[in-house]
C-alpha cells in the first residue's frame, strides 16, 4: 500500500486539488511578476541630450548622437569640439519612469544596468542550492513560503536604491528565489495530484495563470507610473503564501523520507475529509507498515552519485550536452523575453501582447510531444527558434522600425513563444533522461549551471546598444548549436526510463541520431502494408 494506492482511496482529483492548482496559478502569477520585474524596470525609451544653456548659442551647437553634441566656437566656426551629454530628455512611455530614466542610465553609465541585473542571476544560482537544502531540512511547503518571500523582499528594498552597489544588492537577494519558489509549489501539485491529469493540469495552469501575470505587469507599470512604485506592487501579491500553510498539506513523500509517517497519514487523512472520502483505518496501517518495512529492510545501498555521471564515457557525454542545452536555452528564454525594444512598438504593449504565447506554448507541448518525441520537440523547438530568432536580427537591421512595427513585433512573438516551448520541453527531457537514482540532484544541477550562465544574458542585451541585431543574431547561432546537440541524445518517449546509472551507460545504446519516433511509427506502417500487400499477390 504504497502513497499511490493510498491517495486512489484518500482522492486524486478531488477539491483538495482543485484547491491545490487554483494556489499553484496564483504562484505562477507571483512568479512571473517577480521574475519580470526587472525587464519592466529597466526599460530604456528614445532619449536626446538636454543641453546646458551655456553652451547654447544658435549655429553653434550641432547634436552629434544620444551621447554627444558638437560645439563651434562663437569667434571661430572652424573650431569644434565634441562633448558628451551630462542629462537628456527621455520620450517616456505614458509618463512611466524607469530606473533608467530617474538614474539617467544610459551611455557611458548603460554598462550600471547590465552589472546590477546580473547579480539578480547570481543570486538565482546561490538561492537554488540553499533553499533546495532547505527544502530537505525543514520541508517542500514551509520552505516555498520562505523563497518567495525573499524574492518579494528583494524587490521591495531595490525600491528604494539610487546607487549601482545597492541596486545590485538587493537585484541579488531579488534572485535568490526565482526557480525555487515555482519549483517547490510544482513538486506538491505534482505529488497531490493523480497522474493521468499531471501533463495536461500542470501545463495549462502554467500557461493560463503565468501568461495572465506577464500580460498585466505591464498595464500596472504605466497605471502607477513610476518603477519604485511597480516595485512594491509586484512584491504584494506574494504575501498571499503567508495562507498557504494553513490551507495546504506537508509534502508526503518528503515525509516518508524523514520518516515521519504519524504526519503522512495526518495529511492523508485530512485530505480524505477535504475531498469527502471515507478511508478506514486498516488503510493507514497498512500504509504504515509498508514503509517502517521499507525502512528496516536491509538493502545494498546505492553507491549512485551525480558524480559518477561523469565517469563514464557515454553518460559523460550526455551530461555535458544537457549541461550545455540548459545554458543555451535559459539564455535565449530570458533575452528573448526582455529584448522588446527598439523595434517601433512600444516595449510595454509589445510585452503584454507578446506574453500570451505561453498559452499556446503549452498546448504545443501537450498536443506534440507524445507524437513526435522529446528530442523531436525538444530540437524542432529550438531550430525553429533559431531561424525565427535570426530573421528578427535580420529585419531589425534592414527594416524602418517606424514603417514595418507590426512585422518586428509579430516576429518578436514569434521568437518568443519558440524560446517558452524549448524551455518547457527541456525541462521534461532532462528529467527523463537522467537515471532515477540521481535525478533530483542532477536536475537541480543542471538548473543551477543554467541559471550561472543566464549572468551573461544583461550583457548580451548590452550588445544591442553597438548594433541593434547582435542579441538576436547571437542568440540564433546558440539555439542552431542546442538543436544539432539534441541529436545526439537518446529518445525517451515509450520507453522504460533509466534506474541506475549502470542502466543510464546503455539506455538506447544503439539508437541513430536521426531515430524520430513518428518516423519510426511510419516506416513500421509502410513496411506492414508492404508485407500485406506482397502476401495477397502471393496468395493470388
């Protein structure tokens, strides 16, 4: 009488889970709100010098750039000399103002922006692996309320920064909750909920309530108007998890683990009363022996570590290629997500509009990935990208932002729902290739790495002050690379999943780099039909 067998009896999708997904959407809106903030902060409208009156005179000042001004000598016009802007008008976006217009971040001070924003990545590394052993210590739901109030905090005090040393301070402890905070909350849907409705719940909640946060942040932002202010509105929400203790239940299996097992049937039970079930106490008992037996059994222990995925030469190989799948593609979701400027729509309208493509992202992944495989979905979402993404960069360089808006935003979209279904599919993939022995560490390892090499996706952005395209470009050749090494890795739909690492070193061994399940499923049909048909002529 495993956990399984006990939540059949106990209800796998009853009002408890109703509950349990309504309490997920409303952290994928934390969630979002949180993790975007710092694209809404920082955007950077069209701006000009505002020229001191002294050195005013007419036909005497010429405007070099957004930077720079030339100035003639009144005796002499043969004389010039060029001298930067020391302030600038800003064409603000409905009056918003950005933490770069107040601080006049821009030019020679543009670099401030992408410093303090890559510490928000620093801290999304740290905070992984601290809150992922906090997790283990003290547990998944009090730990979750935790991450997401630190996240909050962050948010919260950067409102008040007016240097570049505390903006990056407080961008760091913004950080430190950012993957953990959904991951936490998705673990106890994932375990409440029965499996038959995992895939399709967990997807469409994520796509519904994470693209509603994205398409409202920023209507709020020109609504308060100012970034400070924004600031404290998006870190409210997040105190709605202070209710979540009260109305949620301990993650069971991190109980078993702990081997509290008078805890586990507390909550087994209580959610049997929530979902209107009648269990009996023979149940729980049996339940309960079957764990204290699990737990007295003498069994060989598992000498499996995430090391000893990188002493073998096959698993090696994969391990290295998720680790460079995860940077590439968690690279491309943050810049094309945040790079919405410059490209004639406003960048408020252009990400509102554009944060709609988790919704069919989601339906893409739900409806494709059992048909054409992990690694189809998994490369075919990331080529795609790559092509979308380059011929944005393209356009961008060769196109009049003022006369062709609508193309570059649609374009933009487009990029951006390739990167959230590359994304998604990733995550799924990684965890399944990854033998179960070691498949929470490794994933959590992956995330980190990706995460560590998202640091370098403000300055990327940066980029895109030298030449518009570069962002896009660049990160259309590292989306090209992350879907020539998805070929190389096995297919693991319909297949049973790997144990142990032993069994991870040979799983699908022997399989082409070009193995396509539908493909497969085709050639056996046409080689069926072939066979039947050469059968009646013989019987003929």
């Amino acid at each position: 009488m495993d956990v399984e067998r006990v939540l059949e009896k106990c209800g796998n999708f009853g009002r408890y889970q109703i509950m349990l997904l309504g309490l997920y959407g409303y952290t994928n809106i934390v969630s979002s709100l949180h993790y975007f903030s710092q694209t809404i902060i920082s955007f950077t409208p069209d701006h000009r010098c505002s020229l001191p009156v002294e050195d005013f005179s007419e036909n005497a000042t010429s405007l070099l750039d957004s930077c720079s001004y030339i100035q003639w000598d009144d005796t002499d016009l043969s004389t010039q000399r060029e001298t930067k802007c020391q302030s600038w008008h800003f064409d603000k976006e409905s009056g918003y103002e950005s933490v770069t217009t107040e601080l006049e971040w821009v030019c020679d001070d543009a670099y401030k922006l992408a410093v303090g924003q890559s510490f928000f990545f620093v801290g999304s590394v740290l905070g992984t692996i601290f809150f992922g052993y906090l997790a283990d210590r003290i547990g998944r739901l009090p730990a979750c309320v935790i991450t997401t109030l630190t996240g909050a905090l962050g948010d919260f005090l950067t409102s008040f920064v007016t240097s570049l040393p505390w903006f990056s301070a407080t961008r760091f402890v913004s950080g430190l909750s950012t993957d953990t905070q959904y991951v936490l909350m998705y673990i106890l849907v994932f375990e409440y909920l029965s499996p038959k409705h995992r895939t399709f719940g967990l997807n469409i909640i994520l796509a519904v309530f994470y693209c509603f946060g994205l398409m409202i942040s920023p209507w709020m932002a020109i609504w308060l108007g100012n970034w400070r202010t924004y600031l404290w509105a998006a870190s409210l929400p997040a105190l709605g998890v202070l209710v979540y203790p009260f109305c949620l239940f301990e993650s069971v299996e991190w109980l078993l683990t702990k081997h509290k097992f008078d805890r586990a049937v507390h909550c087994l039970k209580r959610i049997a009363k929530f979902n209107g079930r009648q269990v009996e106490d023979s149940v729980f008992d049996e339940f309960v022996k079957h764990y204290r037996e699990k737990k007295n059994r003498v069994e060989t222990t598992s000498s499996d570590t995430f090391m000893g995925m990188l002493r073998t030469p096959r698993l090696r190989k994969i391990t290295i290629i998720l680790f460079l799948k995860s940077m590439i593609i968690t690279v491309a979701f943050d810049i094309l997500s945040r790079n919405v400027e410059g490209v004639g729509t406003s960048p408020f309208l252009l990400f509102s509009y554009t944060g709609f493509c988790y919704l069919p992202a989601g339906l893409t992944i739900i409806f494709f990935q059992n048909i054409i495989g992990r690694k189809g979905m998994a490369c075919a979402s990331l080529f795609v990208g790559a092509i979308i993404t380059a011929a944005t960069g393209y356009l961008v360089a060769t196109l009049d932002p003022s006369e062709y808006a609508l193309i570059l935003a649609f374009m933009v979209g487009l990029g951006r729902y390739g990167a959230v279904v590359a994304y998604d599919a990733e995550a799924q993939y990684a965890a399944e290739i990854i033998p179960t022995s070691v498949r929470g560490r490794g994933v959590a390892n992956i995330h980190v790495v990706g995460y560590a090499f998202g640091f370098f996706s403000s300055y990327i952005i940066f980029l895109g002050t030298i030449f518009k395209p570069l962002p896009s470009l660049f990160i259309s050749v590292l989306l090209f690379i992350g879907a020539a090494l998805c070929l190389t890795l096995p297919e693991t739909l319909h297949k049973t999943l790997p144990q142990t690492l032993e069994e991870g070193e040979i799983f699908a061994k022997d399989e082409k780099w070009y193995f396509f399940p539908c493909f497969q499923r085709r050639e056996s049909r046409n080689k069926t039909e072939s066979q039947l048909e050469a059968a009646n002529v013989t019987t003929k």
